[in-house]
C-alpha cells in the first residue's frame, strides 16, 4: 500500500479535511424520500450504539483495576469483600497500597521501586543501542551501493519473525559460558534486546530513509560531504518522526517484556524488571492478594503515559511499517 | 535509595562505552582513504547490527535446529522429540490450542476493530473514542492478566461476587463459573484478553486505511442506491485489502508467539498450554532443552508461509517503486 507514505503527513490530513468538507453538507440525503433519510439515520444509531458497547467492553476492566486498586484491603479479599463497583456506594478508598508496593522494607515487600528502576535501566540503554545501530544499518540499506543489497534486506525482513523462543536457550549458553557475561548484572539483557529489536527497527526506518529525496543527498554530496556527514547532519536529522516512533515501540516492548527478562535476569532484585516481579506477586495466591491492582498499576503508568502521550508517533510508526511492507 | 547509585553508574558506562565505539567506528570511517571509503562505509555501518543479529538469531535459530533433535543429556534422539510432541495427551492439547488461538484472535481483533473504526468514522470526538480501545496495546501482558483475572474473579455461589463477569451472571440468575479452569472453553476466556489487547493495533490501521478509500468511489455507490452495507462490502472492504493482510499477518505471529498471558493467568495448567509456553516450560522447567527446541522449530514453520508470503510482497513493491 504505496497510499499512505508515512513522511507526509500533511497529504493525508488534507485528503481526511477534502472529504470532511465533501462528505457533510450538501449529500444527497437532502433532496432523498424520507425513507432512506431514515434507514441511514437508523443504521447509525445502532451504529452508535455499537460503538458506545465496544468502547465499554474494552475500558470496563482496566478501570476496574484502577478503582480495585484504591479500596480498603478488606473490600477486596476476606469475607467482607466485595466488587469494585460497590466503592461508587461507599466512596471508601486508600493510598495505601500504592505505598505499599513501592516504599515498604522487607522481605514482604513486592519492593516495586527497585524494580521500576531495573525496567528504566533496561530500556533506556536498549532504546538508545537499537535506534543508532538500526539507522546506521539502514541507512546503508537505504542508499549503499553494494551487491546482494535487496536480498539481504529481505532476509533482515525475514528476521522479525523468528520466534524469540527459538534463540534463547542457545544465546543463554553463549552468554554464560563463552562470554562469561556476569549473571547479575543488566548487561546480558541490554545485549540480548538490542539484538532482538533490530530486525524491526531496520525494517522501519529503512521504509522511512529511503523515502528521502535523493537530490538532498547528492546536493551534499557535490558539496564534498562524506557518508558520516550526510548520516549525522541530513538522514538522522529528517529522519526524526520514524526515530521518534521506532524509540516508542522499542520503549514499550521492553518495558512490557517478560520472556526475555524471565530468562536472561536471573531474578534477583538487582537485575530483575517490573514486569517479572509483577508475575512472581500475582502468580502467588496468599493474604496480600489486595495489593495486585495497586502493583499492576505502577507497573502499567509509564507505557500507558508514554503511549497516550506519544500516540501520534506510535501510528505514524506502525503505518510506515505497516501499510508500505 | 544507594542502589540507584550503582545503577545509574552501570547505565552510564554502558553508554558512554556505546557512544565510543560508535565514535570510533565514524573516525575510522571518516579518515580512510579515498580509494576505500565507500566500501568501509558500508562494512563499518552494517557490521555492529549485522554482528548482534548473526550471533542473536541466526546462530541461535540453527542452534536450536540440531537440540530439537537430542535428549535431555544431549544425545540424539532422531525425532523422539516431535513423536512426544504429536503423541502424548498434553503435547497435544497444547498443539490444539495453539490453532485455536491462531485461528481466532487475527480474526475476532480484526473484525472488531474494523467494526469499530467504521462506526467511531467521522464520529464526534473520534480520536478519544479510538484511545480508548487503542489503550489495552501499550499494557503489558502481563498488566492485562492481572486486570483480566480481576475480571473472571470466582467465589463460591451465594457469597459476594467480586469479579464483574460473575457478577453479572449471578445478577442474570446463573451460578458463577470457574472461567480459567473449566476446560476446554477456558482457552477462549484467555484468547478474549488477547482479542482485547489486539483490536486496538487492527482498529488504528484499518481506520487510516478507510480514510485513504477516496470519497468519490463512495459517494457513486451511494448514488447509484447502494445501501450502507452494500458501500462497505464492495467499495470500502476492497480499499482497504492491503491493510487488512497487513493487520492479519501482524496479528497472527504475535499470537504464534504469544507467551506471557498464558504464564501470568493459568501457567498453562487445566489444559491452557500453548506452543510458545510449552517451550519455556519444557527448556527451563522441566529439564528437556530438546523438546523445548523442537517446540520452537514447529512454532518457526508455522510462521514460516507468513513470512515467505510477506517477503513476496515486499519485493513486488520494491520493484514497483
């Protein structure tokens, strides 16, 4: 789909406000039998309708966790307790929890600052290590000049789609015992998620590089600039949308990982992201069961502000990947 | 708070070591001689990536191959291994599953989301309305089997529900039900947190899509007296078929490898397992790298035609352009 390049942006808006502009006044409904004026409205009313239960359906239990997440222990486990609606009878709530998980000592303690902080030391390097390494090997994908260039591109294509399973427990052994990376430290995962980003990266940014003008290029060319200075000063300068989507994706599938994490971490509290810690509370029955939804929400803020507040980017993203490939 | 300390100075150093290697790397290229600069450029702006993607695919990907084919002490075994997998109750569930997960969520995420993006099109307030049903993408599996074991929380008939789904069946004069250990339908309990997590991906791409359809092709179908649904299945659906395979293909390989929802909410008991969890249970559970492995092998084939299929494309429209 060669409908939608994802670099301007400014075509598509125009074309959405062209059939705005078209689609609103002066349809033919106006001058159409009453009849179909009124199936049309009919068939958007349910339409609506529709809509407004799908839109329920997919906001209900995340909500549920939020308000379950600021009720009183007692509400929610023990023979007093109740569901999370019943707090819009009683208005009963507490922070608790949230303190709880994050600031209490102990050996009780889910200790969820720590582990927040493991989740940022891991994806803020990996994001970095993937966004330079995949625009530079994009970039020459984009516009090097050697043979076998396609279908080395389609095999790095085709490398998205191995199944993480499938390197784990091989790379595991090779980080161990070859490379004696040490077991507790965040060097075995940041190494073992760039790897896996790449594909993905290159794939994305590769789509948006070469849409680059090729007259820029050979302008700064015949200006005596070298690849390095075309890379530095014009591609990676232009190329700060599909950077900014491929940063948030990078950002959330690391974040929200928990395969990688449960194999390369080890575990412990040095090491170990929200995530895995979030699995290991919840996947215990027991007597602190009331602190789950506080948990989970800690550990689901940052993607969810970082999503919501990046949205644009993130489509933008998936649409140059997506559409064109 | 001492152990931000240490951290912060691990996240430090890897960048700093990160930033001078890639200094490196541009001094070097940068100062060559005239006769191979060029081909340096080439060598030294692949080579990192290419490096992380031998050692961190490829070699584990043909890895992986051979240990599909030995037991737990090593051995070969022939195809001991993929005669467990197609043969014992479990290993079989499992696979079954995994085609019922493959088979339903591209499709039910796809079909809500595309009903979604045609209602919510144009609608007042449209872009809040998609936030909404987009949110469940950027939650962790793991959040959403928190939020969802919220959701199909039992108790005993006669206490107090508190999971919303009891609720409402206790409220409709049903008793509650035991919705992740009944099997088999509590595969589909799980595959319904999958579809949710899933149509907010196919709505945003299938609703820029039905923006890109052109209005005067709809407009002459709405002329010539085609009713809305008519506009929709022969105007709308076929502008839009590229992103529809798109969404579908995108959907189905995470479902393939769908892992953490599956771990989080059942662990793969009462008969929940999939292939991607099988794996990991097998490869660091159980003791059998060799089943585990050929688990991932039969995962890789299955996602195999995908991803011929997807190439083919690719090059169509690299030839295009």
């Amino acid at each position: 789909m060669t409908v939608m390049p994802a670099p301007d942006e400014a075509a598509n808006s125009s074309r959405t406000q062209s059939r705005k502009d078209k689609g609103r006044p002066a349809t033919p409904e106006d001058s159409a039998p009453i009849m179909r004026r009124v199936k049309t409205k009919l068939t958007s009313r349910w339409a609506t309708a529709a809509a407004v239960i799908i839109a329920t359906i997919w906001t209900v239990p995340t909500f549920g966790l939020l308000v379950s997440s600021i009720r009183p222990a007692a509400k929610q486990v023990g023979p007093r307790s109740d569901g999370w609606w019943n707090f819009f009878a009683d208005w009963d709530f507490t922070f608790k929890h949230y303190v709880d998980v994050t600031a209490a000592a102990g050996s009780q303690s889910a200790n969820l600052s720590q582990y927040f902080v493991n989740s940022l030391a891991i994806v803020i390097p990996v994001t970095v290590f993937v966004l330079v390494l995949a625009s530079m090997a994009a970039y020459i994908f984009a516009w090097g000049n050697f043979r076998g260039r396609e279908a080395s591109f389609i095999f790095v294509f085709a490398l998205q789609i191995i199944p993480l399973q499938m390197a784990l427990i091989p790379l595991l052994s090779l980080f161990t015992q070859v490379l004696k990376l040490p077991p507790g430290s965040y060097a075995q995962l940041w190494i073992a998620h760039t790897m896996f980003g790449l594909p993905l990266g290159i794939f994305l940014l590769h789509n948006f590089i070469s849409e680059i003008p090729g007259e820029v290029i050979e302008a700064a060319k015949v200006d005596g600039a070298g690849h390095t200075t075309i890379f530095w000063r014009i591609i990676l300068p232009l190329s700060v949308p599909a950077l900014a989507s491929l940063a948030i994706f990078q950002f959330l599938w690391v974040w929200n990982d928990l395969l990688v994490a449960l194999v390369f971490s080890g575990g412990t509290a040095d090491v170990a992201p929200i995530t895995q810690r979030l699995a290991e509370i919840s996947g215990t029955r027991g007597n602190r069961d009331f602190l789950n939804p506080a948990a989970a929400f800690v550990s689901i803020i940052v993607p969810l502000a970082v999503f919501l507040g990046l949205q644009r980017f993130f489509v933008r993203g998936l649409l140059a990947g997506g559409l064109k490939g | 708070m001492e152990f931000l300390g240490g951290k912060f100075l691990q996240v430090f150093i890897a960048l700093a070591v990160f930033a001078a290697l890639i200094g490196l790397i541009m001094l070097i290229v940068d100062r060559a001689p005239k006769s191979v600069k060029d081909k340096l450029t080439i060598v030294g702006f692949l080579a990192p990536a290419a490096i992380l993607m031998l050692v961190g695919l490829v070699y584990p990907a043909v890895q992986t191959s051979f240990l599909a084919f030995t037991n737990a002490s090593g051995q070969p075994n022939g195809v001991d291994n993929f005669v467990w997998m197609f043969t014992q109750p479990e290993a079989l569930a499992t696979l079954r599953n995994t085609v019922i997960w493959t088979v339903l969520v591209p499709l039910l995420s796809t079909v809500f989301g595309l009903a979604y993006a045609v209602f919510i099109d144009k609608a007042r307030g449209e872009n809040a309305l998609k936030a909404l049903v987009f949110m469940p993408v950027g939650i962790s599996m793991v959040g959403a089997g928190i939020i969802w074991k919220l959701v199909y929380d039992y108790r005993g008939p006669g206490i107090e529900q508190t999971g919303v789904v009891n609720a409402v069946r206790v409220a409709l004069g049903m008793d509650p039900k035991q919705f992740l250990l009944d099997a088999p339908e509590n595969t589909i309990f799980l595959i319904i947190v999958m579809v949710w997590i899933q149509t907010g991906f196919a709505m945003v791409i299938l609703s820029a899509a039905i923006k890109g359809v052109p209005v005067e092709l709809v407009e002459a179908a709405r002329l010539d007296g085609a009713n809305p649904w008519q506009q929709f299945r022969n105007v709308t659906v076929p502008g839009i078929r590229g992103a529809l395979v798109v969404v579908l293909t995108t959907i189905t390989i995470a479902t393939l490898k769908v892992f953490d929802i599956v771990r989080t909410m059942t662990a793969g008991n009462y008969d929940t397992s999939v292939i991607a969890n099988e794996m990991y249970t097998q490869a660091f559970r159980a003791g059998e790298p060799g089943r585990g492995a050929a688990l991932a092998l039969v995962l890789f084939l299955l996602v195999l035609p995908i991803v011929v299929y997807n190439a083919r494309v690719l090059r169509q429209q690299r030839e295009i352009r």
